[in-house]
C-alpha cells in the first residue's frame, strides 16, 4: 500500500454545483473529484474517488478499502447525523479517517449538530467550502500517511 488516499462523497453531493450554491458554491463533483486527485498527486499520494446516494453502497466501499488506502476522507453529507452503519464500518477497518464537510453543520439547522463520526476521526474540516477538500488532502498526506511512512522505516 502507498500513500493512497479514498475520498467519499455521500448523498446528494452528486448535485454540487447546483444544489443550494449558496451553500455548497458552484463547482461541480467532478470538477472537485478532479482537483482532489490532482491535489494529493502533487504532494505524492494516490487517491481514488467514490460517491454514492445509498448507505449501503458506501458502508461497502469503506469495508472495501481494508488493505489497499492508508486514509479515509469522508463527507458523510446528510449520513452524518443518521447512519450508525457508516460509523461501525469505519471503525471496523482501522483506517484513520477524516470527516468533512462543506459547510459549517453547527451553524446550519440543529439536527445537523450532531455527528456520528466526529468522536472516531482523527479530524474534522468543516465551513472552508471546497477549500476544506485541499485541507483535507493536505492533512492526510502530511500527518497520517507521513507517520505510517516513518513507522514503517523504525520498525525495519
């Protein structure tokens, strides 16, 4: 495994671009998919994209990944507050992850306040907009995928 990076997208992401641009701004999914991946191969890392409308589709992935990424990015969306499941997969692969979110959810409607990932991820990036995206990126290289590489070079 080298330095790979999986970045989800959970529901309704899909729709950036258009969906409330107030709130999310106008670039698109693919446009952020590929700024991403570009991102994290400037700074020497792999990262593959996934998103999906459906719980179940993404608990799949995450259980997928198991081996093959060194670091989760997670903007769970609307799953954030809901899904146990997205949760106990996490765990359940003992990959670090990172939460992340486009906008600020604690200054949004209060149901939106409560994350069930927030207590497991090793961080949470929220209200930079798709700037949060490179932030991100830029902590899983620097900080996750960084130590494995120096964990793995002390224990040689």
């Amino acid at each position: 495994m080298g330095n790979s990076i999986l970045l989800i997208n959970g529901p309704n992401l899909n729709l950036l671009g258009t969906r409330e641009p107030h709130i999310y701004g106008h670039t698109t999914l693919k446009d952020l998919e590929t700024s991403s991946i570009e991102h994290a191969k400037s700074l020497g890392a792999e990262m593959q994209v996934f998103q999906s409308n459906h719980e179940g589709a993404i608990i799949d992935r995450i259980q997928a990944a198991r081996g093959s990424v060194d670091v989760i990015i997670i903007n769970p969306a609307a799953y954030t507050h809901t899904s146990v499941g997205i949760r106990d997969a996490l765990a359940g692969v003992d990959i670090p992850f990172i939460e992340l979110h486009i906008s600020n959810t604690h200054a949004r409607e209060k149901f939106r306040h409560h994350s069930y990932l927030s207590d497991k991820a090793v961080a949470v990036i929220m209200g930079f907009g798709v700037h949060g995206y490179g932030y991100a990126i830029d902590h899983a290289v620097k900080n996750i995928v960084a130590k494995k590489g120096n964990t793995a070079s002390t224990e040689n």
